[in-house]
C-alpha cells in the first residue's frame, strides 16, 4: 500500500553546514518548511531555510526553548556538538528526532557507538581503548601498540584526530585530540592501525516500512582525519561487500529509526572492519551530487524522514568529488575561477557559502562524472583539477 503524506512538515536542522543546505534544498523542492540552527549567523543551511535560530546547540535550555517556540514534526542533527540526551524527551512528546534519539545518542559519542558495533554486535573493528588524561593514554597506547591513532570522542571532519607513531607523539596527540574535541567530554578514543588497503562509506537507508537499501560504496582518500576525494563506486569484492552490509544492517537497525547513514569501513587482507557511522548524509556523498545515483543521499535521507518509500536506488553514472579547501583566515571570502570550472565537460561545482574562512576549511566542491564504462581513476584526477581551478581570496 503507497503511503499519503497527510501534511507538510516542520523540520528543526541542528546544524547548518554544506551538508545541511542541501538537505534543505531537497526539502524545499518537496514542500517542507525548515528552521536552520547553528552557533553562527548566515551559516550555509540558513541561507537557504525558511528561517534560522542562532544559539549553542550545548545549552539545553536554549535547545529546549527553540524546540517549544517552533514545534516541530522532526528534529533533523547535523552536528555532534549537541545535547543530544534532550532528545529522549522530544521523542516522548511526540517529536521524531533523526533517526531516532538513541541513534543520535550514540554515533554523536565514539565511545557508546563503539562499544555497541564490537560489545554488544561483535563487528570486527580496531583494538580500542579510552583515555580521560595524558596519563591514561600513554597506557592505552601501551596496550594497543604504536603506531595508533587518537580521536576525540566527539568531534567531526578529522578535528582533533592524529597517529602516534612514537612515543614522544603522545601528549601531542593528547592536546590537539582536547584541543580538537566538541562537546563538554575530554575522553579520546585510542585505536590500533589497521593496516587497511582502502576506505570506503556504505550509504545506508533505513526505512519505517520498507526495506533497507544500500547505495553503491564510496571510496575515499583523507588527510587530516578529513576526506579530500571520495569516488562512487569504490572497488570492493562481492563477498566484501555482503559482509559490509551485514555490518551496516546490523548496527543500524540496534539504533533504530529510519534515515541515512554513513557508514565507514576499512578493507584490509583479512576482511572488513567496522570503522565509525554517521547518522546523517556524509561528507564523502556528496559525490551523490554529480548525478551518480537517481536519489543523491540528501534526497534519500529527507525520502526515508517522510516515510516516502524508496523502490530502489540505482547506479546512473561514475562520479568523484574534490574539496576546495581555504588556507587563512577570513570574514570576507570570494572566489575566482568559476568560469573555467563551469567551461569544463562533466563537471559541476558547488561553493558553500561559508562566511569565514580558515585552514583547511572546507569552501566548496568540485564534481565530476561519466559513462558507467569510464575508469573511475581518470574521473577522480578530473575532479581534483577541476577543484584547483577555484581560488579562494581572502
């Protein structure tokens, strides 16, 4: 039986970066009306909303007077950086929070979605540890063995991660993982290197009353903890990628909730390991945008919110994406060489108008894509010179 949507909805976005403004698009080209919330004005996401809130998404007060003003259908996160425990009260007063609250409990703390994909799922993952002080992570790195990498317990886009290789890196690694992490929890999460021979984001879709679907895998290269170029599909064996979506079953499912989910993994000799799980479009789809598939992930996350069934997502084309990237600090950016990207053939752009900038900062995207029969290499290299041609002035 074909679901109606009664009504138009309201929906709250908890962080309005690149990732949020095209959720909103999505949503504006089906009717719904979005509020855009982040900690700074003129964030991406509120330029495009129907109306925005300025507050810190840390203060449960203010989260919750923004919640009563709008009443909203959904609460849609976008970010870690929230009081996330509020959620569970929403969903009581009849507010779906996305996924759901656990969900959003879970994957916005490494350590509680962690412990459910090894403790309590028994995924395959690293050798992991925690550590609340330098101390405690000079055991933990002990214990895992070097070299290792440290994440914050909370963070996003690679903030506060790094590798340990000696052990004259660890209380560097310790500052920068504080320094990095978002959120009030100074915890880290110690993991030993997997000796992988790629990376790659499954794109899962979980439905209210449809089956779960999986998008084709994403392949992606990183540096800094954040991804440069990500590519769709990656090459993975069949029996790889069975496993892998067993794993993203799994874990999606003890979440519950229906919606998007990026999940990562590592392809090593010995098979695939568990990595992390956003709930939420990744930033490694948005190669989605070059017209890859017949839903991209901001379509197919908004879709599975609505209770919209989703038949199928199909591969249409070869795509990758490459970041543009700023390199100082700016509160008026601009940006040249448009008309030479736009000049190229099967190739598209997005800025993301950010209004600051810093290094290493994400500004814009660069897209590229082809015939099904086109080695997606020679893609990925048409991307990443087509990223160059976009200059950032400051």
């Amino acid at each position: 039986m074909v679901q109606k949507l009664k009504k138009m909805s309201k929906i709250l976005l908890l962080g309005s970066g690149e990732l949020g403004k095209e959720f909103v698009i999505a949503a504006q080209r089906i009717g719904q009306t979005v509020i855009a919330v982040d900690s700074y004005e003129n964030a991406p996401a509120m330029q495009v909303a129907h109306g925005f809130e300025v507050i810190n998404m840390l203060d449960g007060e203010a989260l919750d007077k923004i919640v009563a003003k709008h009443k909203p259908d959904f609460i849609v996160p976008e970010i870690e950086a929230i009081r996330t425990e509020r959620f569970y009260d929403y969903e009581k007063k009849g507010i779906t929070v996305v996924p759901s609250a656990k969900a959003a409990n879970f994957t916005m703390n490494r350590k509680a979605i962690r412990d459910l994909a090894s403790k309590e799922l028994g995924l395959k993952t690293a050798n992991y540890r925690y550590a609340t002080s330098s101390e405690e992570l000079q055991n933990a790195v002990k214990e895992v063995g070097i070299p290792c990498v440290v994440k914050p317990l909370m963070s996003s886009s690679g903030k506060g991660q790094s590798t340990i290789k000696t052990p004259d890196d660890i209380e560097r690694a310790w500052n920068y993982a504080v320094e990095g992490s978002r959120g009030d929890v100074v915890e880290v999460i110690v993991e030993a290197f997997v000796k992988f021979n790629s990376e790659i984001t499954l794109l899962t879709v979980t439905q209210n009353n449809n089956p779960t679907l999986f998008c084709a895998p994403i392949g992606h290269r990183q540096e800094r903890g954040d991804y440069q170029e990500s590519w769709q599909p990656a090459r993975i064996s069949d029996k790889d990628l069975f496993e892998a979506q067993d794993m993203a079953e799994k874990v999606t499912e003890a979440l519950g909730g229906a919606g998007l989910f990026g999940v990562e993994f590592f392809l090593a000799d010995d098979g695939v390991y568990f990595s992390e799980l956003s709930p939420r479009p990744h930033d490694t789809g948005m190669v989605t945008l070059a017209g890859t598939q017949n839903f991209n992930e901001f379509e197919l996350h908004l879709r599975a919110i609505l209770s919209l069934p989703i038949f199928e997502i199909t591969l249409e084309k070869f795509g990758a994406s490459a970041v543009v990237l700023a390199s100082e600090n700016s509160t008026n950016p601009s940006y040249e060489g448009l008309e030479k990207i736009a000049g190229l053939a099967k190739t598209d752009f997005r800025i993301f108008g950010k209004p600051t900038t810093r290094p290493y900062r994400r500004m814009a995207v660069a897209l590229a894509s082809d015939t099904l029969e086109t080695p997606i290499e020679e893609i990925v290299e048409r991307a990443k010179e087509a990223a160059k041609l976009i200059t950032v002035n400051y």
